[in-house]
C-alpha cells in the first residue's frame, strides 16, 4: 500500500510526518530520514490497530490536492 505523507519542520526543528488519508497517523524525526522511518512504523501500526477493531481501512479517493496561494 502506498500513503501520501506530508512533512514539515516545527518550530524547534523537528521534522513532523503526517499521513493525511489516516487521521490521527503523525510521527517526527530529527531529519527527514528519521522523519520517515518513525511514519513507516506508525502506519504499520496504524493500520494494524484498524484492523483489530475492524475498522475499514477508507483511503480517500477521488481527492485532487492542490495549492493555492493567498496575498495576505
């Protein structure tokens, strides 16, 4: 399976990791690297924990992301 991940750098640094097709799914790291190995394992475990309450697990289709830029 694959996931869309986001990643941003927080304030003291940290790279956050979230998976937006699984809400609640976030995880961090050091470096980008570090960032991704943690969200590997948190969505591993995720995924596991849906299916032991069975969960569906409901990837979001036919979602377009886009950006969108805003002259504050």
């Amino acid at each position: 399976m694959k996931f869309k991940v986001v990643l941003e750098k927080d304030e003291e640094g940290y790279i956050v990791a979230t998976v937006p097709s699984l809400p609640g799914c976030i995880s961090q790291g050091k470096s980008e690297e570090e960032a991704m190995k943690n969200i590997k394992e948190a969505i591993e475990l995720h995924v596991e924990s849906l299916a032991e309450d069975g969960l569906p697990l409901t990837p979001k289709r036919n979602v377009k992301e886009v950006e969108l830029q805003v002259n504050v």
